[in-house]
C-alpha cells in the first residue's frame, strides 16, 4: 500500500485537476445509477397494472411517501412519457459528467508524464559520471519513454478507475440497501450478495502479486532491446563491415522472443480475472434470482422492487469486473513507478558544498596530491599515489600504455569523478570546495571520440554560449582551421553534420571540437588522443589548430603519437595508474626505458 501512495504521489502536483475529476465521477456515478429507481414504477405500474407499495411497517421519509402517491396517480401513458424523458436526461447528464472526467483524467495524466519525463532527464543531467558507467544507455531510454508511458496509461485508466468504481460500487450498493429498506426486499436476498460478492476479489488479488513480478521482468527486457538497438543503430557500420546482420538479427529475435514470452504471461494473467470474476458474480445473481423468485411467487415481494435490485446488483458487476482489471493495470504501474525511483532516488556522487567558492580566474596551478582512485569498491586502484604539479602556461603531456590512468587522471580535474583519497587543488583551493559551474567554466576538453550534435555547425561551436557571436565563430574556425571547409558547405555555419557529426570526415569533425574549444576559450586546456585516429593529412591540419589552440594557455595533453608532444614542457610517463617517470622529451630518452620503448616503436611503424 505504501508503494501505491508514493505511486499517487505523482499527482500531487496537479491535485485540484484530480478533485474536480472525482467530483464529476461522483455525478457520473448518481445519474448511472437513476435509471435502477425507473425500473419500480415502469415494471409495477405500466407493465403490470398495479400500484407502487410501500412497506407498512417501514417508516419511510416523507419526500418518498409523496413521490410514490405522485406517482401512483399518474395515467399509465404519461408516467410513461416522463419516464422516458427523464431516462433521456439522466444519460445525457450522465455522458457530460463521464466525458469531463475523462477528459480531467487524461490532462492529470499527460501532466504527469511530462512532469516525470522532465524530471527523469533533469536527474540525468545532474548524475555524475559513475552512475552512468553502471546504467547502459538503453536501460536510461526505457525509463523516459515505456516506464514513463506504463505510468500515464495507469494514471489515465488505472487511477481513475480505481477512485470511479468505487464510488459507482458505494452508489449501486446504496439503492440497494434503499430498495431493501423501503420495498421489503428479505434479508436473506441481501446476506447472498454480501457472501458471494467479496469472494470475487481472491482471484484477483492472487494474478494481481503474479503480475506485478511479471511486468517488473517485462520492463527489464524492453530495457534490453532499447539498449540492443542503440547499440546496433549506431554501430551498423561495424555490424555490416564485419557481416554480422544475421549475428545480430538472431540476437534481437530472442530477446523479442524473452519479452513476447513475458508479455503473453502477463496477457494471460490480466485477461483471465474479468471471466473468473464474472463467473462468481453470476453464480451470486443466479442465487438471488432463485431466492427472489419464490418471494415473488409466494407474494413477499413485488416484481418492481425485485427487478430494481436485480438491476443495480447486475450493475454492480461493472465496477467489480472493472476493478479486477485495474488491479492488474496497477500492478504493472507499481513495477514502473520502482524502476522510475530508482533513477530519481539514486544519490548524486558528485556534489557541490552548500556555500561553493567561485572560480574567478586561473593564476597559478593544478596540483595532485596523494592521488588514489578506483571505479569500483571491489577492484583494483586505477591511479595509485598520484603526485603532479602542472603550472600555469605549462604544456604537460601524459604518456603510457593503454590503461595506464591518463584519462582517468585529467577526469578528476572537472570533477567527473572525486578521488577516493588525496586532492586536487586549482590555486591551492581544492576543486571539491568550488562551484562545478565556476570550475567547469575553465576547461576546455578535446576528446578522441568527437562529440558533435545533430545540429548546425555554428550550434556546435558555439555550444554552452546562447548567444552566438558570428565573428567569434569564424575567429574560432580559423584558429582550428576548419573555415576553410565550412565555407564551401552550401549553408556555411549553417549546415546541420547529422548525428554526432556523421555528415562530415573524421579530420573535420576533429577541427570543429577544436574550434569549439577555442571559442569556449577556456584557461586550461585537456585534449585527449585528439589525433589518434586521422590520417597524414587530417593529424597535420589538426595538429596545427592544436599548436594554435595551445598558444598562451596551460594544456595537459594525453599523447597517442609521442612525436606530437616532443617539445612539451614536462613529459609525465604513466603505467599501471603510477607515475614512474616524468621530465622532457630529451631526458625521458636518456633515462626511461619504458618511453624510450614507447617511442622507438612508433619511430619504427613510423619508417616501416
């Protein structure tokens, strides 16, 4: 149950939309149930011939008493037309009150699909980058789009039915305590329902436990293919080039295959309530009929009464059979609503002091000190007892074989990750004391995997600055020489490069996050591989707006190709996440024999 009310706590936010909703499920619910009052004076006094009676030994309220006399003397024909005047008004009020809660329902619905949508994604973007490296893309995807819509979907049907037939169940159940109060209908009639009738909910509540443990498997395995088709989508090049279509077609099948199995379990399970429930009801009718029946014949009971009661029980069984169904509808939204918390309720590792100090400017200094870091409690260090200076207006390049922490250790400058012992200072003030706004606002990172958007060059360049500056733009290209070839696009600045930049070459996709970092302009500079993966003539052209972007400020810069970085103020070499040596290019050959390997190998494929 306190999953459940922390499943409504979703509506809170929209809760006088809801109200007004139950108000008119209230209204929808009294004029549904009018027409079972109807069925007294049509049956007795127009079809039968006689006269409406009242119990004498009921003291019934004054109001009714003068409503049966009314009615009573009334010509057959005309109490007739009124009766079908008014069923006509009671079902056309109760179709205005049905489509405004409907509609109530469905707008309290989107909202909080919106709203769960918009949190969802707030949360990801304020997760830091451990959580990611636990969470595959996919699994995130199906949070913000199947979760999220499981969600709506029960808001929209589940929810309100499960506030609407109720109240239709207390209103049914009211005419016929009503019916049995003023028109004598035996107790014995009423003690078969109030057997029977709970007894339809057992089925239900046992496929309901069932159902919930299904859809939580359910949702799981979309995840799954979500994160199987981003993965294929954005590899097919790799999938083609390596014939693997038929590998990965199978693949995907038996996870369909997985998730159509769940499915249909769950289909089994949801659709085999409402026969069950409606079996046991009508079991309970058929008995009242029988009972009913012999008092009507023996002449306890008038066939108007009788036919109203048996009309509001029959009624009944809508809410009922509803109400089975929504129980499974909730049920699946419950397991929706765990896996939705748990992203919302996932703690943000990397968190800014409640008063954080601002980053005004970069003046003297990055410094490790004591460095000791792992991604996960159960494995290894990856940096071990990191100790490096990096001074303003250095050019400092780490070297090393693959693995060895380079990127690990540039990471913990912007606060990606927090070391698990040590600091890391800017200025002597500990980046775990400063604004990740102020902090971030001074670096600039130039990555290996370029990370460009499906959007217009200048959009790219000019990304995280609003307002951009068609001057600074062009200024930023040049730097980076990329306007040679953005001029040549028949848009210019204004070409959309396709998702993540699939429009344009590797070499001038490199050149447009060069010159975004130039356009950023930030103090310090990252770049990571940025060469690694182009060829001559695209390394030497990025190689040149990199020796432009470094002019004037402090780069740290991981170095695939050792020839990039000879002349690097301070060479740090890295194995196994531990600096083992650290001087220039000319000392580092004369006394490290792992960079000296290191760079004979390349000089030798370099000739080769």
């Amino acid at each position: 149950m306190n999953d459940y009310f922390k499943f409504l706590g979703f509506i809170k936010p929209h809760l006088g939309i809801f109200i007004l909703a139950v108000i008119c499920m209230i209204f929808c619910a009294l004029f549904g149930a009018s027409p079972v009052g109807m069925i007294i004076p049509l049956v007795d006094i127009i079809i039968s011939g006689k006269q409406i009676t009242l119990p004498a030994d009921v003291d019934a309220p004054e109001f009714l008493v003068n409503t049966v006399d009314r009615i009573n003397a009334m010509p057959p024909l005309e109490l007739l037309y009124a009766l079908t005047m008014a069923v006509v008004a009671v079902f056309l009020l109760k179709g205005i009150f049905m489509f405004m809660q409907t509609y109530l329902m469905s707008a309290v619905s989107q909202r909080v699909i919106r709203d769960i949508k918009n949190k969802i994604y707030d949360k990801l973007l304020a997760q830091s980058m451990d959580f990611y490296s636990h969470h595959p893309t996919g699994l995130l995807m199906s949070r913000i789009t199947h979760d999220a819509a499981v969600i709506r979907d029960a808001i929209s049907s589940g929810v309100a039915d499960t506030f609407y037939q109720p109240i239709e169940l207390v209103v049914y159940l009211a005419t016929l305590v009503g019916v049995k109060v003023y028109f004598g209908i035996p107790w014995n009639i009423i003690l078969v329902g109030v057997v029977i009738f709970p007894l339809i909910m057992i089925p239900v509540k046992v496929m309901g436990k069932k159902l919930r443990e299904i859809s939580r498997r359910s949702q799981e395995k979309i995840a799954d293919i979500n994160n199987m088709l981003l993965e294929t989508i954005s590899g097919i090049k790799l999938v083609k080039s390596f014939n693997m279509q038929s590998y990965e077609s199978k693949r995907f099948k038996a996870h369909n295959q997985m998730f159509y199995k769940l499915d249909m379990k769950a289909v089994k399970r949801m659709k085999i309530v409402s026969p069950l429930t409606e079996s046991m009801g009508i079991a309970c009718v058929a008995v009242i009929m029988w009972v009913a029946g012999k008092s009507i014949i023996d002449g306890d009971l008038s066939a108007g009464a009788f036919a109203a009661f048996l009309a509001a029980i029959l009624s009944m069984m809508k809410p009922v059979k509803r109400l089975s169904t929504v129980y499974g509808i909730n049920q699946q939204a419950l397991a929706a609503s765990e896996r939705i918390f748990q992203i919302l309720e996932a703690p943000v590792t990397i968190q800014e002091k409640a008063i954080p100090v601002e980053l005004r400017s970069f003046e003297r200094a990055v410094i490790f000190e004591n460095i000791h870091f792992r991604y996960d409690r159960e494995k290894d260090y990856v940096l071990k007892n990191i100790n490096l200076t990096i001074k303003k207006g250095e050019i400092v390049a780490l070297v090393g074989p693959s693995g060895g922490g380079k990127t690990t250790l540039v990471n913990l400058i912007p606060r990606f990750y927090d070391p698990d012992s040590g600091n890391v200072h800017i200025d002597s003030i500990d980046v775990r004391d400063l604004s990740l706004e102020s902090l971030r606002e001074k670096i600039g990172m130039v990555t290996q995997e370029t990370l460009l958007f499906n959007d217009t060059i200048a959009a790219n360049l000019s990304y995280g600055h609003l307002d951009a500056d068609e001057e600074k733009l062009i200024r930023a290209a040049r730097a980076a020489n990329a306007h040679c070839f953005i001029k040549d696009f028949p848009f210019g600045y204004e070409t959309i490069i396709g998702e993540r930049g699939v429009r344009i070459s590797g070499g001038q996709r490199q050149r447009l996050a060069l010159a975004r970092a130039v356009y950023k302009n930030p103090p310090i500079l990252i770049l990571d591989e940025a060469t690694s993966q182009l060829d001559s003539e695209s390394e030497k052209l990025v190689q040149e707006a990199i020796n432009n972007l470094m002019k004037g400020r402090t780069v740290i810069a991981i170095a695939h190709r050792l020839s990039t970085i000879t002349n690097a103020d301070k060479i740090v070499v890295m194995d196994k996440g531990e600096i083992v040596d650290s001087g220039t290019h000319a000392e580092l050959l004369s006394r490290s024999p792992l960079y000296k390997r290191l760079y004979e190998i390349q000089f030798q494929d370099k000739k080769a």
